[in-house]
C-alpha cells in the first residue's frame, strides 16, 4: 500500500511552530485546530488502522472512529506529546476492543488485504504513480499476510516500529506499555515474520497464531 504524504501546510494564519507556542500557552484545541491536525496526521494514523485491520473498509471505520474519539476528548490532549502518537493510541485501544469484543464476528477482519486511500476527501494526499502501485501491489499484499499472521499486540509494535517509523518511546506511549516490552514485542514479532516468510519459500506455513496465544508474555 502506498503511503499518501501529506504537503507541510500553515494551520490557520499560523506556522506549526507558532500554533505549538500558542498551544502551549494555554490555548484551546478548538475545532478548526483539530481539523488542520487531522488533514495534517490522517493518511498516517490511516495507514496503522490499515495494517492493524487488513482492509480499507475495517480501517476506515477504526480512522473515523479514532479521530471522532480524540476529538471529544480534546480537551485531554496534551500539546507536549505527538498529536498523531496521541490519535494513534486511541485508534490502538479501540482496535484492541473491537478484537476481544468480535474476532469470532468478522468485525475485524484477519484474511482480507486490499489497496488503501486515504480516509477522507479532506485528508489530502499525492495519488500513487500507477506503475508503482502495479509493482508495489503483489509485495504489499504480501507484508500485509505475514501481519494478518501476527497476534494483534506484536502486529501493532510491528507496524509502528517498521513500517511508520515510530520512535520505541513513541511506541511505548501509542501501545500504553513500557520500553522492555516494545522491545520483546519487536523482537518476536519480527522473529515470527522471519518464520512465515522463510516458510512461504518452502511452501509451508507456521500459523503463528497457532504457536501461541496473543497473550503479551511480559
């Protein structure tokens, strides 16, 4: 899946680095400043939801429902911190419910992979070059079956490690755990994606969920 980067944009009349010194002396998160954040942040929080959930419309919905969560609880954010880092725990948490709540429902759905976009018109992006999106298809879809593989804790450190670029602090604070447990999550699940794609070579296949429970060992 392609990922959309978003164009560096002023936030109103102001510069990021002004609406940050604003922010951070007492001023509100009000809805228009919610909005310049989200356009800002949506294709990224997008693509975590779309590797968590394996398909556009299961990580749509978990997008809106994130930014729909942290906007009436805005008043809890804290300019300190990351805004996309904040959107993307919440996304987590609900992710996380949705699958102790309905794996045995298909409301989240572990087998299906297809192309992403962005969430909505209003989250504006480059579109992909065709021909790369044709030679990048057969290799997403591939990444994104070793992480449908992967209990839902390792998948998330994962993506978030590999895929976005998170900082392991950034980690810790989306995944609301500590350092040494970013750590052993990281090294597992990369340890169990070796396995699956080391036996996709031999026609074989690990079931890593089979191996063990999605249990967190730490």
């Amino acid at each position: 899946m392609a990922t959309h980067a978003l164009p560096q944009r002023r936030i109103g009349t102001m510069t990021p680095d002004a609406f940050a010194a604003a922010s951070a002396a007492g001023a509100a998160l009000d809805a228009d400043r919610f909005r310049d954040l989200m356009e800002r942040h949506g294709d990224k929080v997008f693509n975590f939801a779309w590797r968590l959930a394996g398909n556009e419309a299961d990580a749509r919905d978990l997008t809106q429902e994130a930014f729909a969560r942290a906007f009436q609880h805005r008043d809890r954010f804290d300019f300190a911190r990351p805004f996309d880092a904040w959107v993307c725990r919440i996304l987590h948490n609900h992710f996380l419910d949705n699958v102790r709540r309905y794996e045995h429902r298909h409301s989240i759905s572990y087998d299906a992979a297809t192309e992403g976009i962005p969430l909505t018109e209003t989250l504006v992006g480059r579109d992909p070059n065709p021909l790369d999106t044709l030679m990048s298809a057969e290799r997403d879809r591939a990444v994104q079956r070793a992480l449908n593989d992967l209990p839902p804790l390792y998948r998330s450190a994962v993506v978030l490690c590999d895929l976005e670029n998170y900082s392991y602090d950034d980690i810790a604070e989306i995944l609301d755990c500590p350092l040494g447990t970013v750590r052993s999550r990281l090294h597992e699940g990369r340890r169990r994606l070796r396995q699956f794609f080391a036996a996709q070579t031999t026609g074989g296949r690990p079931g890593a969920r089979e191996l063990e429970t999605s249990e967190d060992p730490l």
